[in-house]
C-alpha cells in the first residue's frame, strides 16, 4: 500500500512540474540570446533567431578582402560556336580525388549565362603579362575576343596564347551564395607552361609575384 501512495505522489509531483513548465514557456519573461531579443509566444516552440553582427558597409567589406593577393583566370567556351569569356579572381581548387575547381559569378554577369550550359569550359591561368587580357574579357559588351589569339583545347574550348595553365572542366554544380553563384567544375584535362609567373590581383590593381 505504502508503495502504491508513493507512486501516486511522484506520478502526481511529476504533472504538477510539466504544468508549472508549460506555464513558464507561455507567459515567461522575454529570453535574450546573444544580445538579441527573443520572446515566447503561446502554441509555438522556442527558436533560435537570426543573429546578426555589426552592420558591414561594402566599402569596408571591399578594402578588407582587397589585402588577399588572388591570381587571375579567364573563364572561356563556345556560345553558338563563337567564343565567350569573363576574368574572375575568385578562383580555387576543391578536391583532388575528384579533380573538382571553383569559382564564383556574379548574378549581373551577362556571359555566365552563354556558359553555363557548355558541356566543356576551360580555365585559362593568366600569366602577369596578360592585364590587358583580362581587361578585355572584364569589360561589358562588345566583341570581348577581338584582338586575343587563341587555339582549342582538346574539347574546342578556347585556350588563350600566353596563359601559363589551362583546365578544361565541366560545371559540376552552382550553388547561390548571396549576391554570386559559387561554381563547382570537374577537370577533364589540365596542362601547364614553364616560364612566366601568374598575374596578381591585389588592392584593386594587377602586379606580379616575386619569390623571396
């Protein structure tokens, strides 16, 4: 019997604590979490807001990421069977088994979309003779090719004269990061020249590498 009544009493302790909680969780005190203010609100669970830091002006954002020294490369391949291209620095390797390369467009781009969709690209590394190059294919509009020589990659794509490393790739998969696409591409082929250095891209301006 005397076992019997204990168990009512902590079956009993226990509803009374599940009340009191549920009571807590509707009408408690407003809950800050990282300095941010967070209330509870009846019928619903309490989820972790967005946390947000100090306001980051893009003018700041642009000189600090501008102390990162970024080679160059130009994106080509064939739109109707004429060829396209765009420069990008925001380039990078991702995996060696998959052979598997990176980089990013910006959602204004006007000639990612003619490339997108090639079943082949190729990724040409700038040498630091090439600032003109990349001038050309970064300008908007306009024939982006006249005046650059070129010969096809083994799948057609444009490889420019001068460039000292090419990788000719497929796009793998895009992923949207806020105001650009990340691209992934798998390297197919991949071939690299001997003697010049790469083109620098650092504070806004085009330099070259020096070895120390």
């Amino acid at each position: 019997m005397a076992g019997k009544l204990t168990h009512a009493v902590l079956v009993y302790a226990v509803l009374i604590y599940a009340v009191l909680v549920h009571a807590v969780l509707i009408h408690a005190v407003p809950v800050y979490l990282e300095g941010v203010r967070m209330a509870a609100r009846p019928g619903r669970s309490l989820a972790v807001p967005e946390v947000r830091g100090p306001e980051v002006r893009e003018d700041d954002f642009r000189a600090v990421l501008g102390r990162f020294a970024t080679g160059v490369v130009a994106v080509t391949g064939l739109h109707r069977a004429e060829p396209a291209g765009l420069t990008i620095s925001s380039f990078t390797s991702v995996s060696l088994a998959p052979p598997l390369v990176s980089f990013c467009v910006a959602h204004t781009s006007a000639t990612w979309p003619l490339l997108r969709d090639a079943e082949r690209l190729c990724v040409n590394i700038l040498a630091e003779s090439q600032a003109a190059v990349c001038g050309a294919l970064a300008a908007s509009g306009g024939d982006k090719f006249r005046g650059l020589d070129w010969s096809p990659s083994p799948a057609g794509q444009p490889v420019l004269d001068g460039a000292i490393a090419w990788l000719e790739c497929s796009v793998e998969a895009e992923h949207r990061a806020g105001d650009h696409d990340i691209v992934v591409a798998r390297v197919h082929r991949l071939h690299a020249e001997g003697g010049a250095g790469p083109l620098v891209f650092y504070r806004g301006g085009f330099g070259r590498f020096v070895a120390g």
